[in-house]
C-alpha cells in the first residue's frame, strides 16, 4: 500500500524534521492530516510532500519521486474547480495545500540534482514556475486572509511579522552591495521592470537582515518563502527570458536561501542555483557576482558587523 507508506513517512520521519515550532508542529501533523482525510486534494499535497522528503533521505528510491509528481498533478487537478468557485469552507484546505505544494516544490527541485542529474531540469524556469503556482493560489486566498488569520489553522499563516524585531541599522548601510545591485536595477529595460527590480533587491537584503537576527529560527523559512512570493511579475518574466540583471538579483537571492540550512527541502538548492545563474552569465559579470558566491560557498560574512 503505497500511499500508506508516504503517510506514515510523513507522521513518524518528515514531519520531525520541519523546522517549526512546537505549535505549527501539531498543526501539522494532527489537524491538517485529518482534514485531509475530508478534503482529497489536501491528502494529495501531504503525500507529495512526504515523497519527496523520503527521496531526500534515500536517492535509491525513484519510485517515489515518480509518485510524489502524481500526488502534486492530482491535487492541483482537484482543487483547480474549488479554486474557480471559492467558498469561505475551501479557504483553509486551499491554504494548507499551499503550503505543502510550496515546500515540495522546492524540495523537488532542490532534489533534481540527483534525479535529474543530466541537465534536463532548467533549474530558473523550475523556479518561476514555483513561485507563479504559490503566488496564484495565495492571491485566490487574499480576500479570505482575514478569516484565515482568525481560525483554527491562523497558526499556520505566514505573517509579515514574522520579520522579528525593528532592525538596527538601514539596509545600504548593513549591506553595502546592494548600492551596486540597485545600480543594476535601475538599468532594466522598462519602467515597471525597473520597478520590479528594485522591489525585489529591497526584498532580498531585508529578509537577509532579519535571518540574521531572527532569535526564533523556526520562522527562518517563512521569511524565504515570503520573499520569493512577493516577487512581481514583470521580474518573474525578465528572470524567465534569463535577463541578465534578473539573473543578477538571483544570485544575490541564493545568498539568502543559503542562510537557511536547517530545511531539507531547500538543502543545497542555493548552491544549484547560483552554478545555473553562474553559468548562463559571461565574465563580464563576474564582479557582481562575487559578493553572493561568497556567501553561498561561506567564504565571506553576510552582513557588516554592526551591533544587533
């Protein structure tokens, strides 16, 4: 029995290893289950996500990765309808479902070195392609984000204030290179891709900051998932075209996924991604990159020393 395996997978070895608080860990792993013995497309996101854990530990077992992509397109088929004629009952096992197609997303990718070792796997195109599914399941959701926050599953919820405490010093001045990257963006093509740029620089070295200072660090991902989400469209689509500047802004992104290593799903995925970005870039921007090469190959402090 296949799907008994992932659940079990999911209850006794994957859910331990989330790295949430005790709270969201109950949620987790009693609340949300038992919705998903209701809701079968929320069940669908849980086996995903405990398959792609399982290859995590065990890169022998293909048949997994084979069956967490089956778990993935079945739930995105299911809820697909709920999506189209949301009610206040769909909200929060719409929600929940995102969260788990976020986290299997990543983890998938993250896990394509080994099950895709070849190349076949365009790892920036697998990456817009994560953020678009998340990003339109949560605009779905938006109008309902009330209701979401006051229920059973508001614990869940990843809330901007997760960012933690006022931090001690402007951006620019904790992180002197972001100038340069602003500088960049500001040569994009279009006003609105400028914009986008610059939104999505301010993003990054903000949630590098907090990462840094974050005391509670079981909130370390959501900060992550936050800023990958909020990237807007017309980024997205430069990224997609590989842009150069977007690619750029990229790099310096895996510098902050990178502070991020007590999650299985995104382990070594900075790494990967900042070789692709690396590689479809020529010397000429090199010396852009050397910052966030730095970072992720731990060479370098992320930020200046300045009093937290």
């Amino acid at each position: 029995m296949p799907d008994l395996e992932l659940l079990h997978h999911y209850l006794t070895v994957a859910l331990p290893t989330m790295p949430v608080d005790n709270v969201r860990r109950e949620l987790f792993g009693t609340s949300w289950v038992q919705l998903g013995l209701k809701v079968p497309y929320v069940m669908h996101g849980i086996l995903a996500l405990s398959a792609v854990h399982l290859y995590s530990i065990d890169h022998s077992r293909h048949d997994v990765i084979d069956r967490c992509h089956a778990h993935r397109n079945n739930a995105l088929r299911l809820v697909r309808p709920a999506m189209v004629n949301m009610t206040e009952q769909e909200v929060i096992p719409i929600f929940i479902l995102s969260t788990f197609i976020a986290v299997t997303a990543l983890g998938d990718l993250s896990m394509s070195r080994f099950h895709s070792p070849h190349g076949r796997v365009d790892i920036i195109h697998a990456m817009v392609d994560c953020v678009e599914l998340c990003r339109g399941i949560h605009t779905v959701i938006e109008p309902h984000w009330d209701y979401l926050r006051n229920s059973w599953a508001g614990p869940g919820v990843n809330y901007e204030d997760d960012l933690g405490a006022q931090l001690p010093a402007p951006i620019k001045v904790l992180y002197p290179v972001m100038l340069d990257l602003q500088d960049l963006a500001r040569a994009a093509g279009t006003e609105e891709e400028r914009d986008a740029c610059l939104d999505a620089v301010q993003r990054c070295f903000e949630s590098m900051a907090h990462l840094e200072r974050l005391e509670d660090k079981s909130a370390s991902m959501r900060i992550v998932h936050i800023a990958l989400m909020s990237l807007q469209r017309p980024f997205l689509n430069m990224l997609s075209a590989k842009d150069p500047i977007a690619l750029v802004i990229m790099a310096h992104f895996t510098a902050m996924m990178h502070m991020t290593p007590e999650a299985w799903w995104t382990g070594g995925l900075a790494e990967m991604m900042f070789e692709h970005v690396k590689g479809l870039l020529d010397g000429r921007w090199g010396q852009l990159l050397a910052w966030p090469k730095s970072i992720v190959y731990g060479t370098t402090p992320v930020a200046m020393e300045t009093e937290k």
